[in-house]
C-alpha cells in the first residue's frame, strides 16, 4: 500500500513537472500564489519543473529494490 502512495505522488511530480516546462505561461499564476513575496517569471516556472522532474526520478529510483 505504501508503494500506491509514493507511485501518486511521483505521477503527480512529473505532470507538475512536464505542464511547467510545456506550458510555462498557464502555470505562472500557480506560482505567483505558491512563490508569494516573489513575482513567478518563465525562469522560475522552468526552474521549479525541472526539479520536480527530478524529485520524480530519485522517488522512482527509491522504489526500484536494490539488486
């Protein structure tokens, strides 16, 4: 049952992580509430889809069993 959960949170990281880096511009008023002493620019919608993308990979990698 644990590896459901930890499988939605990584489905959920990587779209997060694909719409930002497809459509920066959709997903910049998200950020400008979720970042808010700071103006969300492309470069930070980019930069924060980039790393959850990897927070996605190294979440999958923890639940492949070590060989």
């Amino acid at each position: 049952m644990h590896s459901i959960g930890v499988s939605v949170v990584i489905q959920l990281a990587l779209a997060l992580g694909l719409a930002g880096l497809f459509w920066p511009e959709k997903l910049a008023p998200v950020f400008d509430v979720l970042m808010f002493p700071w103006p969300a620019s492309y470069r930070t919608v980019r930069l924060n889809s980039i790393a959850a993308i990897l927070l996605s990979i190294l979440l999958f990698l923890s639940l492949v069993p070590p060989r």
